[in-house]
C-alpha cells in the first residue's frame, strides 16, 4: 500500500472518498479507521498524516458534503430560469444530494446521530447559508413582480421558512431518494404557483 499520488490534497480526497463508501455501508459507530485504510488501499498510518481520528475524518466529510449542496443550490440560483424552475434545481441540489448521499444508507439513523453529535454546528451554519440563498431568490422574484406575497402574509423570509421546512417534511414520508426529489419538485411548483403575482411585473416608471 503506497501513499496515493499528488500531494496533500490528493490523499485527502482518496480517505474521504472512501470513508464515505464504508460510512455509507457499516455506519459511522462500526467504522473504523482500518476498514477505511482497506478501502482507500493505503496504510492506517497514512491517515494520520491528514486525519488524527475518525471523528475529523466524518466532519472533513460532512463540510465538503455541505460544500457541494451548497456550491450546487448557487449554481442553480444563477442559472436563467423562472423561479420555480430555479427553486427547484436549488432543492434538489441542497436536500436532493443530501437524501442521495445519507438517507440511501441503511444506517441512515446512525450517520444522522453522527452528524449531530460531531458536526451540528457546520450544518447550522451551512443550513444558514441555504436558507440566506432561497431567500434572496424569493426576494428577486417579488421585486420583479413575478411573486405577491403580501396576500399571503408572508415575506421572503418566512416564504423560505415554509419552502425549507416542508422541504424537510417530505423527506421523512417518501420511500426512496428518488421519490423525494419528485416531490421536492412538486412542492416548489405548487407553492411558487400560489404566490405568483395576478397583476403582472411593474410598468415603466413614469417620467
């Protein structure tokens, strides 16, 4: 077993590579840093040249995972699109990968208790930074006439409050990642449908 090639960063992708394919099949508790060593194909010690314990090993890995929804949900934000076409691409990307990456497992539950007890503050954070884009995304769109959300009673924060926590919601009722993107899909159409403004975008200002 040798060191992989190309430095630092590089035998820090080949560990979390793998150690997501072992979390992911035995769960975060009956990991351990041998079973990740054997699927990386290096030796244990070569992981501690990156990673002192497992623990940093899992929270190295959920940071690039939030930094992958998170990269994702803002190339969709910016990409030409109506805003529930947007919305959509943004949830699937955010809760989408999510879904396909954690809940896929059949230790779900136990890499969730993980997450919780090693990395809630990254995922608040990151959880933040979601909601900051979603909102200013509702923001545009109300700006350029396309949303009304005073009949509602919301704002652009509350309006992503709802959109994130139903979001959340679906994905404890459906039975596979793929169904949940369907419907997160659904869910964006539906309610980007019921906030759309009647009155059409604002006319040219007078002079």
């Amino acid at each position: 077993m040798n060191p992989p090639r190309g430095g630092a960063e590089a035998r820090r992708a080949v560990i979390l590579d793998a150690a997501l394919r072992v979390f992911g099949q035995y769960g975060y508790r009956r990991t351990s840093m041998d079973d990740i060593a054997r699927e990386a194909q290096i030796g244990k010690g070569t992981i501690y040249l990156s990673f002192a314990s497992k623990e940093e090993v899992f929270q190295a890995l959920a940071q690039r995972l939030a930094q992958q929804m998170l990269a994702g949900a803002e190339a969709a934000s910016r990409r030409p699109a109506t805003t529930a076409d947007k919305l959509a691409a943004m949830h699937a990307a955010w809760f989408g990968t999510y879904a396909d990456t954690i809940r896929r497992s059949p230790h779900a539950a136990d890499l969730l208790d993980a997450k919780h007890q090693l990395s809630a503050d990254l995922a608040a954070d990151a959880a933040s930074r979601y909601k900051r884009l979603v909102r200013e995304t509702i923001t545009e769109a109300a700006a350029a006439g396309e949303l009304d959300l005073e009949p509602a009673g919301l704002t652009p924060d509350t309006a992503a409050e709802l959109l994130i926590a139903s979001a959340r919601g679906l994905e404890s009722s459906t039975s596979s990642p793929a169904t949940y993107r369907r419907h997160l899909a659904t869910l964006v159409r539906v309610m980007i449908a019921g906030l759309a403004s009647r009155r059409g975008p604002p006319g040219p200002a007078l002079p």
